[in-house]
C-alpha cells in the first residue's frame, strides 16, 4: 500500500513536470546558516587572525529558540531594551525551514552594543534539542533562555545579576512568574519557587518536591554549571520534563535564589497544539514513566562530579536493556550489561546440551589458520572473561570432560602429516596469543603443549583410523555452568523471562518494544541472542549483512558411564563420518552423537517450517515415539561397533538429547551486527565468553556506555617531558596497548621491551624495562591512589630512577597522555582565509596537560588554551593569544575528535564563523584497494584514495581523477566503494528509490561493500568486501580484496656483512597473500609476507609459501596493517619509520 501510494504520488508529479516545462523540480538541502550581524564584541589583530585567546568574552548568552514568527519580535525587543546592554550576546536558533520566522528575526536591528547571532535550521530538532544546540554555543559567564513567546521587563538581568551579587553560593538566580493569556490579558495570580537551599541532600529534596513549576530554568545560570547539554534529546513525552533534570543537576552543584523580578509568560488552553503540557497529559503512564527514568539518568551522569558513586550506578541502573536468548550467549550478555549498571530482562525459552571449547583442531581444511586462530583465541578467552563477569574463579575441573582425542580415518581425504604441519601451527597461535596476553588460560590451566600425536587407543579399532593426536581439549556440562550462571542472575537482580516466547521487536519513540508470550516490555537497548526467530527480527530492525545461516539438528545420545569405555579418552573423528563421544568420567555420564541426519540443511530466515523432517521435528519437542527412538539407538550402537574395537557395545539407560543449532559455514564473518542501540550476535557455545568481551570493547567503550566497573582504554599513549640527556630520558615515547595483566592495561613501547604495568600489592604504574613480569623492579614509577583504569592521566606523578640518587626521584615535567600520533585536518574550502590549515599533524609536545600538535609545514599547530576551555588551531611561533580557529571543548583529550565544530576568522566579516565542513579526525591520509583481478568486473576499484572530507560522522575517501569514492553508510553499517560517488543522482534514480524503498537519497548504490563492524575507516584489512557482478546480479565475497593503509614501498636496512643480508633492499607493495599485503623485491624471489599461524611478518627469499620458513621474522603487533612498526631487533625502515626484524 505504501508503494503504491508513493507511485501515484510520482505520477502526479511527473505529469505536472511535463505539463509545465518551465516549472523545474529540485530536490535540495539547506545547511544550516549562520549569520554575525554585529561582531562588536570580537577584536581583530594587524595580523588578520581573530584574538582567540584574549578577546572578551561577553558577561551573558540570552538563548531564545524560536518557532512561533507572530510573538518572536515582542521576545527580542525585550532583550533589546535591558538595562544591562554591555557584555550581552543574543543567540536564536530558527526551527527548521521556517522562513516568516527567520524574516521577522532578521528584520530587527539590536542596540550596538549587543552581539547578534542567528542560526537557521534545516530541520525539525525540537524545543530540547534547540536549546542544547544554543547553548553549545555560549560563550557568556551566565546563560539565560527566553521562550520565543515570553518577554521580559527592563530591570530583568541586571536583578538577577544584583542577586548573584547578594549571594556567593548561587549557581541560579531566578524570576517568579506572571501568566498572560494567547490574547495578551494578564492571568490571575503569580507562580514562585521558593528558594534552594541548605546542604546538597537539602537542596535535592526541595528540588524533588518543588520542581513540577520549573520556574528555575528561566533563570539566569552560570555556564560553568550548565555544561553544553541542558536538556534531554527531543521526543514529546520528554520535553515537557526536559528542564527537571537542568534543575536537579545545578541544586546539586549549588543553591538555587528566586530574585524579585518577575518572568512574563504565555499559558495556552488546554485545547491548544502548542507546547507540550497537553501532550504530557495525554501521554500513557508507561510514556511518562521511561520519560522520568530518563531524566534520571541525564541527571547522574550531568552530576556526577558532585555525587556519591553508588547514588549515580542505582540510577544509572534503570538503563533497560533486554536480552534475547537464554543460552550461554545470553547469559554473559546479561552479566556484562548488569555489571556495567544496566537494568537487564533476560528472555528465553531454549535449552542447550553440551559444549566443546574448541581450541581449533577441526578446520585443517583452512590453511590461512584464520578460522583455528579465532577459534583459539575464543577458547583461551573463554575462562578469563566468565571469572571476570562472576568476580571469582570458576571449579573448571569439576565440569570438564576428559581431553578428547582427534582420530583420523584410513579414508580420509588429509593426511595425517598433513593434519601434523596444521596442528602444529595451532600450537605456534597458542604460544603466541599466551605470550601476548598472559591473562588468559584454557579453562584455568595453561599448558605447554596442546597436541601429541599418539597411536591409536586401545579401545578404538586401529584397522579404521589411520592415526590419532592426543589434545588439551574439553567439552562442558553444560547444565553444570548454566546453574552457576543463573545463580549469579538471581543474586544480581537481573530479570528473567524463561518459557517466553518472543514474537515481534519493533522500536517506536526511540524505545524498543518487545512483544512476548507473557506481554510486552519496552527497553533502550535489545541484545538478540536467539537461535529460532533471530533472522526474524534481525530484517525487522533493518538489520542485514550477515551470511544467511542454516538449521542444523544437533543430537545425540546421553547413556550413563559404560565401563569398557570408562578410562577412555573423549573422541572426535576428522574428515570422515562425522561423530564422536564426550566421557564425563567424575559423573559417571557419557554423550555419544552421529551424523545420521544432522548436517541436513534448513533456512534459517523463518521460524520452524511445516515441512520441518518429522525425525527433527520430533526430537526438537521432546516427543520421541519409541519406535523413532529404537531405530535412532539401534543407528548409533551399529556405528560405534563399527568403530570400536570390541563388539558387544551396547547404550545404557540412553536418552535423546537434542537441539536446534544455525550454521553459516562463513567463520570469518564478524559475530557482531549493530544498528541504533540493537546487537544482534551470531550465537556459539565455545565464542560466547569472546563475544560479550567484544561487543564490551567495541561498542559500550566506543558509545561511552560504561558503568563504573568499566573505563575507556586507551589504544596508545605518550610520556613526554624527560630532557634529553639525563638519565632515563629514553622512557619517553610511544606506547601501544598490548592487553591486561592484574585487571589493568598493558602498554609496550615501539621498537623495545620496555612496558608500563600495573602493580597492585602497591597501588602504582610502572615502567618496567623487562617487560610484562611479576616485580615492582622498574625505571620509574606514578602512585595511583585515585584507582585510575589506565595509566594516560596528566595527574599522575613519575618518579624516575637516578643513579645518583639511588632512588627513584619525582619528575613533575614527566607527562603521560592517552592521544593519537597523528591528527588531520580536513574540509577547509580553498579560497577561503586559512585554506592552508588542511592536512595532518603530528604529535609533539603537551603544553596544559593536553597534546600538542604540529603541521607537517612545522610553524602550524593545534593546541589546548586551559583558560578558555578551548582547541585552536595556531602560529606556534607566534605566543600572543591570537588564533585562526578555535573549537569549544573542556573534556576532550586530543583534538581529533570528529565532533568537534571549528570556528573561523573571517577577514571580511570581522569576526569567527562556525565552518561545518572542516573537521578533525584520527584517519589515515591515505588508503589502498588491492587484489581486485584485472580481468574481473569493478577491477576499477583498485587504487589509492586519498582522505577528502567526512560523511556521515566517518572519514570519506577520493580517488584522485576518477569520481570514485569510499564513504560509509550508517543505514547498513557498511563501507561502500562507489565509482560515480561524486556524482548526485539523478532526478529518475532518487524517485525510484523512493518508491521502492523510501530513500530519498538514491540509495546506497555502490560497486563494493564491506561491513563496517566499529572500524573508524576503511583501511584495515580484516574487512572483507563483496564486489557487484552484473551477470550473477548481486554482490558476490571477493577474499583477495582488501582495503589496507600500508605504504606502496619499504626498504629494509641494516644487516650488513652477515649472514642474509640479502633481505636488505627496496621491497615493492604487490598485493594480498593469506588476507595481508605482501612486498616483492625487484629481481628477486623475496618477499615480505604475513604468517596467521604466529602472527609474524617473514621475510622469505623462495617467495610466497604456504609454511613459517623464512630467513627473517618480526613478530606483529595484534593490529598492525603492514611490516612497518614491529618490535625487534635488526633495524629496518618504511621511508621515514623505523620497523624492525629478527634474523635467523
């Protein structure tokens, strides 16, 4: 119906176009506007540059946001004719395309000494976020909102300001109330607040009791305690309590006075579609209730400088998030959010039967080891991260099965010294992973070796397999942990919907609606965990990019201990008839399972079909006729006779255990899916622990959704300020986040050994030379009694060994900063004054705790001003105060934060104006496109692109003398290649995906893809992309492409006279080997490649092998694009960075 409401629209539309030729239809945006219309208040210097430092600012910001076109002059003039007229800025914001409003405020001229700036939306944003957007802007001491429909007497700010006068401790002085009707007739009676004050807990109880009037917000507020987000964000059951939490948050940071001035004010009727007073009266209960919650939340997170930790988590806790899934996935979900101060319901009606922790072995058909590293990795995570979601250890010993062996068919279609070479690459992953992150363990142990190849055991007929290989390997009852985490659920509090079905997830007002066999919950964030109906809702939400998977029956047969059996290792058959048996020896159980009809496929897109096989449809519910479950006992008793070396086996006591499990046969796709505060994650027994660790890192860091349990950790940080030429001074550089040892980052020097550490017998960081051990021997030391969740705080006070001394001596010029090596600068017009600030800049110095950064022209910067709370962009050189640009901004860290909105001297205009077009990132200048074949179609993709601007809050990259373009998309979460993405689609194309899709935008056509999954930009090559292939007519996976920052050349230096210096020389980029980039030296075999197995760069003089052989290697860091910043020993060089290899 809505398409074909849309085509008969179109229509109508094309035939008024042919009708009237010289009528032209054009589909444009307007940006927002800004205009000066008095810059009195901003001096200039001789130099041309506006006085960012030292220029004064003005005593109060009057904010009026406007709407309504017919009382907006009434507003203005009375600010105009306040007898406080010095100092005074005035800034409005015109709601959205209202062109009679924008007109009327234009047309008014304010007295000379009063600055004037107007913004024009281009959409709708709502009273809260008008505000919000307004007060961003502010630059007064004390801010002050007038409703466009309001008015004020002569006398109104310079009362409030005698009130602040009369009262050191107020943080709001405030006007009591005098109503008028829409007609302009005076109202009966007056409306007062009586005033805040007392102790905090005083002035929160009186705010609580007294606030319904608001009559605080139209006061005069000290900025300091506003911040820059007044209000909540924009729907209409929460605009109207929007000002409560504004009014909570400044009683908390101080006291609150009515001052003896009155506030005129416009009542509606309660018929009126203005305002939202009738809206919140109409609202249901459930509205007004998440409304209030709301408020809460904005409140603690605004207050919490002032407030006790365990007042802002207990409000913090009623964030909602629902979990979908009761399974092992959905149960560490539910203990990560409710660990991070989420209120949590879990809902469920799944079972599951037993699960193996894979540690890799089965996928010796994947010679680039990704699948088995993945696997390892999520196994060697698995322990570590469910002790840490419980707080304690965890008695593994008592769940485990016995270690499985792998036996290997006479008929199987690898080899067993094949199977040898594969298993032994695990073995290299695993010392490797461990070496890095020595807080991990397999199931609280850590053993040396994971495999061994043994004969084949007694109890298995050796005429059937070929050889065996002993492992580390276990599988876990799962019931056993599944009541170890449900304990932990009801001693946290979390909800739990078991036996519930859920039949639709639907997001409404910016809440989720989740619609269950049991009724309906609303919720702000949806975690979907489920096997049945997960695609189901995943297209619901407009979530899609995931391989389509398949229902496959997981069964088996649970028999109780079989004594022939009994001191038999666990076994799983490779590269055969797939099947296998558990033996939980201490609990006298056994599991045995055959392929019979398991891998038979099913789409999974739809719940259970009609047509589901009546063997799994029985099994499934439970309801086995025994004639079924004879003939399934019979079928397994005669495969493991044929396998086991004595014939007279038999299953005791058997009972049919089974489950529904998806399957996608794509391990490398990326387990997490994320779209507008909904997770959807692709479930796995052995992965569940590694997944919530992710989508923890990804995306609650990412969106600054931690509780208190959790802080931001940094990737790299810098210590700076110890001179050269002392002792010690080489402590100062770069270093890259390298895990966790003790619950706290690690951090590791590029190009040595040396590490920051944290050591908590006595509470401090340290810089340990010898790496990551366990000693509080270290070349210098920070305490940290502030409890800090890493070491990059300017705070901190190192102390520096000196052997003079023989002490470690304080060094306040010692700095540590969590901040990129590089910021860029993008977006500034040419012809526009400072066209030249563009490009990137490097990190150099702190100078006010913050970084400094400087131009690749040298005399160019970026730096903080503490005073001002402001980023410029400076003459270094030139230390007068005076700026090209400046950014508002107190709590970041770095510059390079995409948000960050840059205000510009404009010479002609006298004045700063805000350029939304130039922002700041952390993005690579440059990305490359490589492996797409020649002779394929959209071959043309291939190539260098280079950064060019931001789109959609994301870096965009163009390729320079085509129209290609690479930009993300945020409706699909994916990066797209577009190769006419400098062009507007056309008039035709729009329509039709308007039409068919309700995009007015053209859609996102594109020639390539690949899934975002939280990558800042493009250029990594663990993306992987699908290319479009016009005679198949969809896009189809392309593995060797790959989009990566690695540089076109390297050249290795530095082994000179010895054995192998023949890797010296200029290597040249020449395309993807096993998923990286690989180097090629002209007129050689020799190549610079990547091995998964030990996550190392080789140099290899026979060329591209499919092996470790090598005649030098660097071990790589975990995300490191290229050989270009490793840790090692023989020095080597990317044109200007130093590397690093190990020769052999």
């Amino acid at each position: 119906m809505v398409i074909m409401w849309r085509l008969v629209l179109v229509m109508s539309v094309l035939q008024a176009r042919s009708a009237d030729d010289a009528c032209a239809m054009q589909l444009r945006v307007q940006k927002t506007e800004v205009t000066n219309l008095n810059p009195a208040n901003i001096t200039a210097t001789q130099g041309g540059h506006g006085e960012c430092r030292k220029a004064p600012l003005p005593k109060i910001s009057v904010l009026l946001p406007v709407q309504n076109p017919s009382t907006v002059v009434r507003a203005m003039r009375s600010i105009f004719d306040q007898s406080v007229k010095d100092d005074l800025e005035i800034l409005v914001s015109v709601e959205g395309a209202n062109s009679e409003a924008a007109g009327m405020v234009r047309s008014l001229q304010p007295p000379g000494t009063i600055a004037l700036d107007i913004f024009e939306q281009e959409q709708h944003l709502g009273y809260s976020q008008n505000v919000n957007f307004l007060l961003r802007r502010a630059r007064g001491e004390f801010v002050s909102l007038l409703a466009d429909d309001d008015w004020l007497p002569p006398n109104y700010l310079e009362k409030l300001l005698q009130c602040f006068a009369e009262h050191p401790a107020a943080v709001n002085c405030y006007p009591y109330i005098l109503e008028f009707s829409e007609n302009g007739e005076r109202l009966p009676g007056q409306i007062f607040a009586d005033s805040v004050q007392g102790s905090r807990q005083d002035r929160l109880e009186q705010v609580m009791e007294n606030s319904c009037d608001a009559v605080s917000v139209r006061g005069l507020i000290k900025r300091s305690v506003a911040g820059d987000n007044v209000f909540m964000p924009s729907h209409y059951y929460r605009d109207f309590m929007a000002d409560t939490a504004s009014i909570m948050h400044q009683a908390v940071a101080g006291e609150l006075i009515q001052a003896d001035v009155p506030y005129y004010k416009t009542m509606y009727v309660a018929s009126s579609t203005h305002g939202t007073h009738h809206k919140w009266r109409d609202a249901k209960e459930d509205l007004r209730v998440r409304s209030t919650l709301d408020l809460l939340e904005t409140f603690a997170l605004k207050a919490r400088p002032w407030l006790p930790e365990e007042i802002v988590q207990l409000i913090l806790h009623e964030r909602h998030v629902a979990i979908l899934g009761a399974g092992l996935q959905g149960l560490t979900m539910a203990l990560l959010f409710e660990s991070h101060g989420f209120h949590v319901t879990l809902i469920d009606n799944a079972t599951e039967i037993m699960g193996k922790i894979h540690l890799g072995f089965e996928y010796s058909d994947d010679k680039t080891l990704e699948t088995g590293r993945r696997r390892m990795e999520s196994a060697l995570s698995f322990g570590y991260v469910l002790e840490k979601l419980l707080g304690s250890q965890i008695a593994w010993d008592k769940m485990k099965s016995t270690k499985f062996t792998y036996l290997v068919p006479r008929a199987s279609s690898v080899p067993p010294h094949e199977l040898e070479a594969y298993f032994e690459n695990l073995q290299g992953a695993y010392e490797d992973i461990l070496a890095k992150s020595p807080h991990l363990h397999y199931l609280g142990e850590r053993p040396t070796r994971i495999f061994r190849r043994v004969p084949v055991p007694a109890a298995w007929n050796s005429s059937a397999f070929a050889a065996a290989f002993e492992t580390e390997e276990h599988a876990l009852r799962s019931p056993l942990l599944k009541d170890l985490l449900q304990d932990a659920l009801h001693s946290r509090q979390i909800d739990t919907l078991l036996n519930t079905w859920v039949s639709e997830v639907q997001k409404r007002e910016g809440m989720y609606q989740i619609a269950t066999s049991k009724g309906t919950l609303h919720a702000q964030f949806v975690v979907n965990c489920l096997s049945e109906g997960k695609a189901a809702v995943d297209q619901a939400l407009g979530v899609d990019g995931s391989p389509k998977p398949d229902w496959r029956l997981k069964f088996g047969i649970e028999t109780s201990e079989i004594p022939a059996l009994a001191d038999t290792a666990s076994a799983t058959i490779l590269d055969g008839p797939f099947g296998g048996y558990v033996n939980f020896h201490q609990h006298k159980k056994m599991y045995f399972s055959w392929a019979t009809e398991r891998l038979t496929p099913m789409p999974a897109d739809k719940d259970l079909p009609d047509d589901l096989p009546q063997l799994w449809k029985s099994v499934v519910q439970g309801d086995v006729p025994e004639e079924l479950r004879a003939s399934m006992v019979n079928a397994h008793e005669d495969a493991f006779r044929s396998l086991l070396s004595f014939k007279t086996f038999q299953l005791p006591c058997p009972d049919i255990v089974a489950d529904l499990i998806l399957g996608t046969g794509e391990d490398f796709q990326d387990p997490i899916l994320y779209k507008e505060q909904y997770f959807s994650i692709r479930t796995n027994f052995a992965s569940a622990p590694y997944n919530a660790w992710l989508l923890e890192q990804r995306y609650l860091q990412q969106h600054h959704l931690l509780g208190n349990g959790g802080s931001i950790v940094g990737t790299q940080l810098h210590i700076f300020g110890r001179a050269g030429g002392r002792e010690n001074a080489d402590i100062c550089g770069e270093y890259l986040h390298r895990g966790h040892v003790h619950g706290r980052p690690v951090y590791r020097q590029q190009g040595s050994a040396t590490a920051i550490r944290y050591w908590p017998s006595l509470r401090r960081w340290v810089i340990d030379r010898e790496g990551v051990r366990d000693s509080n021997v270290c070349v210098a030391f920070a305490p940290d009694s502030a409890d800090l969740a890493h070491p990059a705080h300017p705070e901190l006070i190192w102390h520096v060994w000196e052997a003079a001394s023989q002490a470690h001596v304080a060094d306040s010029e010692v700095i540590s900063v969590a901040a990129p090596r590089t910021v860029t600068l993008v977006g500034r017009a040419a012809g526009r004054d400072a066209e030249y600030v563009n490009g990137p800049y490097e990190l150099a110095r702190v100078a006010h705790g913050r970084p400094v950064y400087v131009h690749a022209k040298g005399e160019l910067g970026i730096r903080y001003f503490q005073e001002e709370r402001r980023w410029a962009i400076v003459w270094l050189a030139q230390d007068n105060g005076t700026c090209l640009a400046y950014s508002e901004s107190s709590n970041l860290e770095h510059p390079g934060h995409i948000e960050l909105e840059w205000m510009f001297w404009e010479t002609q205009l006298q004045t700063f104006c805000a350029d939304p077009a130039t922002r700041t990132l952390v993005a690579p200048s440059v990305v490359r496109i490589l492996g797409r074949r020649p002779e394929a179609e959209n071959a043309r993709i291939n190539g260098s692109y280079s950064l060019a601007g931001v789109i959609e809050g994301r870096p965009a990259y163009v390729q320079p003398g085509t129209r290609h373009l690479i930009r993300y998309s945020s409706r699909s979460d994916r990066w797209l290649v577009e190769t006419d993405g400098l062009v507007e689609p056309s008039l035709a194309t729009k329509l039709y995906h308007w039409v068919f899709g309700g995009d007015l935008n053209g859609g996102d056509r594109c020639a390539a893809y690949a899934n975002a999954s939280a990558s800042e930009h493009p250029g990594t090559t663990k993306l992987e992309w699908s290319i479009w292939e016009s005679k198949r007519g969809c896009f189809i996976s392309d593995p060797e492409v790959r989009c990566t920052t690695a540089p076109v050349a390297l050249q290795v230096c530095g082994r000179a006279r010895r054995e192998n210096e023949f890797i010296n020389g200029d290597y040249q980029l020449a395309g993807i080997h096993l998923g990286r980039v690989f180097y090629h030296k002209p007129g050689s075999q020799s190549v610079i490649r990547f091995w998964p197995a030990r996550n190392r760069w080789l140099i290899d003089g026979n060329g591209l092998q499919q092996s470790d052989a090598c005649s030098a290697f660097a071990d790589c860091a975990d995300d490191g694009e290229y050989p270009g910043d490793l840790s090692g020993f023989a020095q080597t060089r990317q044109y200007g960075e130093e590397m690093a290899a190990k020769a052999r």
